[in-house]
C-alpha cells in the first residue's frame, strides 16, 4: 500500500486566522487535485508563530466543536494535519496539532513540551500538554509531535512503543547559526529525524514553515525520511512551496524484519528504571 502525502510549505501571516484559513483551502484543494490521501501543514499554521498576547484572541474552543467547518468538511475528501491555538473550558490555551478524517476531528496533540529560553516564550503563554498517544487512521497508526517536542528522545520513544508506523513534526524552528549556506537548526533537525526514523522503523515527516515574523526567519526545508533513516523527499529552502509524495507502506515491513528493534524492546525494564530513577529524585 501506498500512501500520498501533501506536504504544504506555507508562510502563515500572525494572528490572522481567516487568510491563513484561505491558505489552508487553497493547498487542501491543490492535494485533492492530485489525489494525495493526507495533506500535513506546519505548527501553528491556522495563527502564525509569536503569537504573544494574541493568543486567546486566536483560540478555537475545540472541545465545543469550533474547528472550522470547511475544514471538517474537506477531510471527508482528504486527512488533514494542521496547527492552531486550542482553549479549554477553563480557559487553558495549548498549542495543538489536529487531524481530520472522513468529517471528524479524530486526534488532538497538545504540545508537552513548551520551549521559554531564548527568544522563546511560550510556557508564558499556552499550557503544557499531558498525553503522547498514536491513534488509528484509515492509512495505519499514526503519531503527532510539535517541535521542541521531538527534541526530547522519550517523544519519540513512546510513539514507537504506541505502535506508530507514521510520525508527523509539525515545526517552526527560527534559522539561526548558518553553516554551508543553511541554517544549523535544519542540519540538526536531518540528522535528528533520520536517526528518529532509522532507529524505531518508522517514516517521519516533517512539516515546517517559511517567512519572517518580528525579523526572525524560517527556512522550510520540510521532509520525509523514510524508515531506514534516508531522506526521501525534501522541499525547497526559504520559499512557500508544496509536493506530494507516495510513502511505501512495504518499506516499514522490510526495515522492522530487517531490524527488529520494536520487537525486542524492554518496555518493563524501561518503565522499571524509569521508577527507580523517580524515586531517587524525591
């Protein structure tokens, strides 16, 4: 089996959540035309990325069903993967990663970890997430991550413990420290995500942004690394751009036969140590 991925490439404008909607459809339109089965878009891409106190003027109330409906009604023609600003009932603002199937909202991810050094602020600003789960697709199990969430080897980890054949990035990494004409971050990021995707059997996908906001840039660079840890695909540096591209359902089979980490894995050992150390901690 195969499965057809959009990835969109986009430059959300901040804080404006109805030109970004349109930018969304006109991607979702562009994915249907070309008979993808999964359109991904980046972190954050219904608002933009430094957000501050725009945050609760952006928010969807999710859990009374304010995705906006277009959308809903367009995943009855493709998934989508997409970013904005979640408020709870108690007023609690997250900064999720939504999937979309066949006219429903199947998952939500609500990023754990929340980056506040540098010229990052978001503890200050949204809530920290307390799950990492894989869900059930029509195209097999997938995982969602949110940026600094895959910086942290446990993420990616439990994912694979959950099962995922497919883990979706979605990012927005600020450029910083070039080297041979590219930003360092992106460089780490290929290396982080093809090491991901090589050690636990499993296509990543990873989805980030493109433009300037406050001065500070995006590069793109988004991918797919398939299970073997080689980059399959990738789009173009500082520029909007879109592709799809077909990942091999077979080529999980083969790297997990060829490589049986999945199978051999110590969860109770793992979970055991992981206690110890807790307790040790107190």
């Amino acid at each position: 089996m195969k499965l057809k991925v959009a990835l969109a490439q986009i430059k959300p404008y901040l804080g404006d959540v109805e030109k970004n909607l349109e930018i969304l459809q006109e991607n979702i339109e562009k994915a249907i035309s070309k008979k993808a089965d999964i359109i991904v878009f980046p972190e954050l891409s219904l608002t933009g990325y430094f957000l501050k106190d725009m945050v609760p003027v952006v928010a969807k109330w999710v859990e009374d069903g304010e995705i906006p409906k277009i959308l809903l009604e367009y995943s009855k023609k493709i998934s989508i993967i997409f970013g904005g600003v979640e408020e709870t009932k108690e007023h609690n603002f997250y900064n999720s990663a939504f999937y979309l199937e066949d006219g429903k909202l199947i998952h939500t991810h609500r990023k754990v970890y929340l980056p506040t050094y540098g010229m990052f602020d978001e503890y200050r600003y949204f809530s920290r997430g307390d799950k990492i789960r894989a869900f059930d697709t029509k195209f097999g199990r997938i995982g969602m991550l949110i940026c600094e969430d895959a910086w942290h080897g446990s993420t990616m980890y439990i994912l694979n413990q959950d099962k995922a054949d497919y883990i979706f990035v979605l990012a927005n990494s600020p450029s910083r420290e070039y080297q041979n004409e590219q930003p360092a971050n992106i460089l780490t990021w290929e290396n982080m995500l093809k090491t991901y995707a090589d050690m636990f059997n499993s296509y990543v996908v990873f989805s980030h942004r493109v433009g300037y906001e406050d001065g500070i840039n995006f590069a793109g660079n988004s991918m797919v690394i398939d299970p073997f840890g080689k980059v399959e695909n990738k789009l173009n540096d500082f520029e909007i751009d879109f592709k799809v591209i077909e990942l091999e359902k077979e080529k999980i089979r083969r790297a997990r036969i060829y490589t049986p980490t999945q199978k051999d894995e110590d969860i109770h050992l793992t979970i055991r140590e992981l206690n110890r150390i807790t307790q040790e901690r107190k």
